[in-house]
C-alpha cells in the first residue's frame, strides 16, 4: 500500500466530492461539505501542500477506506 502524502486541496475538494460530500461552501480559506448521514463536515484548508495528518482526519472523517481513497485520488489528479 503507498504512503499518504501531501496533496493539493484541489485534489481534495474532487475526492471527496466523488464520495458524497456537497454543498460545499468557503469560509475564509477553507471549503465545507457536507453530506447526508456523516455527522461530521469535511474541512478541507486552500493549502497548496495539505498535510498528511490533517489528510488521514478527513478519511476518517468520511469513513472512507485507504483503498478507495487512492483510486479517487487517481482518478483527480
């Protein structure tokens, strides 16, 4: 399995929203989606690099596997 490394939070933004997440909205530099059913909004900071930490939150956050979240990442980039 590879490692998680920094990413873009373009490519972020499109993963997360190939999984569900909309209604994204911008407060200050950060985007907010949400989606039905998760309890808790993914928050995805404008950085050019996003950390690896703050990257494994949001898949937890999401419920999201490590496998999926490499094919999406594929698919965004």
């Amino acid at each position: 399995m590879p490692r998680i490394t920094p990413e873009s939070w373009f490519v972020l933004k499109c993963i997360f929203s190939k999984v569900g997440f909309g209604h994204w909205r911008k407060k200050g530099s950060h985007h907010v989606g949400t989606k039905s059913g998760c309890l808790r909004p993914v928050v995805i900071p404008e950085y050019k690099d996003v950390d690896t930490d703050i990257i494994r939150g949001l898949i937890r956050t999401a419920k999201l596997s490590r496998e999926d979240y490499f094919r999406l990442r594929e698919e965004c980039r």
